[in-house]
C-alpha cells in the first residue's frame, strides 16, 4: 500500500462520520446520504494526491458532498419514485438529539429549499463562519447572509407547522 492511499484510509477513518451526518442533514435519508458520501470518497480518492499538496481535504470534500447532494436534487431521473406502500425503515443512526424535537426539526428541515438548507447546514450544523460556508458553496458572502435568513424563515415555517415553536435568530452580519 503506497503512502498516498494509506493517508486516504486515515482520512476516511477520521472523517467518514462528519461527511455522513452532513449529507444527511442534506438530503434526510440515511442510505442516499451513505451513497453520497461513498462517491464523495471516490471522487477523493482519484484526486488525493493533487488536493492533498494545496492542504487539508476536508473542505474540498465537504465541496464535493454538497455539490453531490444539490445534483442529486436537480435531476428527477436519479430519484426514486414514490410507492403506495412503504417498507419497514430501520431507525435514524448516529443521531443525537438534544431534546424529543430532534427528528422532527431534521424532517423539518428537509421542507427548506436545497440550497438554504445547504448553508443552514453549514452554518448552524457545522458551526462554519459565513466566508467559510461562502467559499465552500462557491457563492457570495451576501448570498449566504440572505439565504441564511431565508432559511431560518422557512425552517420556522417547517416547525410551526409540525406545532413545534422555534426561537431561531439570525446571526449578526459580523459573523
């Protein structure tokens, strides 16, 4: 085993669960978000060497999930189709709850629109700052300002309707 692809099996071991429980926020369903992340780790893989010289991974590949996770949404032909008759689900994994809302803000936040989720995701979940969630998302600070805003909005919308009150205040513009 070669150097490269020995430090390529340290960084999943390290950060596979990270990824994980960010593409599900994303896309609120835990074997979508696993197969997210398994092509978010090949797409790693075959250009580990490349974006292992310019530094840390984490953030190309938190750039590959999320690019990943949008396409996803985009392209009716990838989604599954809807059945009468729902299989038996296995209960969400790896999920801690600070209260007895938890699931239902994760199902609440898959009401907000894709790329608001995105950056509430990165902003809230992650705890990343707004230059941060900004070059990830390849867009303007302003844009992730205003669809942080926009966000929250629907995400107390989502909650308000499931009868749940939501004290979510936007972040002051220094942040």
């Amino acid at each position: 085993m070669s150097t490269g692809e020995s430090d390529f099996r340290g960084w999943v071991a390290e950060g596979r669960a990270g990824l994980r429980r960010t593409a599900y926020l994303l896309c609120g369903d835990w074997y979508l978000a696993d197969d997210l992340v398994q092509e978010t780790l090949a797409r790693m893989f075959s250009v580990w060497e490349r974006v292992t010289r310019s530094g840390p991974p984490d953030a190309y590949a938190r750039k590959v999930l999320l690019n990943l996770a949008l396409d996803h949404r985009r392209r009716p032909s990838r989604r599954e189709l809807a059945a009468s008759v729902l299989p038996e689900r296995a209960s969400p994994e790896e999920t801690t709850y600070v209260d007895g809302d938890g699931p239902a803000v994760i199902a609440a936040l898959q009401d907000v629109p894709a790329g608001q989720r995105a950056v509430l995701v990165l902003r809230y979940w992650e705890d990343r700052s707004i230059e941060e969630t900004a070059r990830l998302l390849g867009t303007s600070e302003g844009n992730v300002k205003s669809q942080s805003s926009r966000g929250l909005v629907a995400l107390r919308s989502a909650l308000a309707e499931r009868g749940i009150s939501a004290e979510l205040e936007p972040e002051e513009a220094s942040s």
